[in-house]
C-alpha cells in the first residue's frame, strides 16, 4: 500500500476535495463517483458522504492508496 502524507492548514477538508488534493482523482465528479461506490474507507470504515469532514489525523484508504491527513 502506498502511502501519501496530506498536510492541511484549516480545520477540515472535504472528503471529494481531498481526494483531488492528493491527486487520486483529476476531477470531482469522478471523486464523487469513488466515494459513491464504496470504495473508500475514513479510519477504518467505508464512507460514502462525500463532504464529509476530513481532519487532522484521519486516515483515508482508496484502493492502494492511503492518505494521512497531518
């Protein structure tokens, strides 16, 4: 598994707009679709809200990837 380290400067992200940050998805149409599908997971559990509020500390999985959120 890859890992990738995502240092962000406010309090939150949003889950679609952090996968586009960290360059998983080269749209957020196609980061929406990921995230509808199931196939991502926020500390653990899968997690299909889009917005949902990514903080310091969490860790996202997609596929191969894992994203820490510092």
């Amino acid at each position: 598994m890859e890992e990738l380290s995502i240092e962000i400067y406010t309090e939150f992200i949003k889950l679609d707009a952090l996968l586009k940050f960290a360059g998983l998805c080269d749209t957020g149409g196609f980061a929406k679709e990921l995230v509808q599908q199931g196939v991502v997971k926020v500390n653990g559990e899968t997690c299909t809200m889009r917005g949902k509020k990514i903080r310091s500390g969490d860790v996202v999985t997609v596929d191969k990837y894992k994203i820490i959120v510092q």
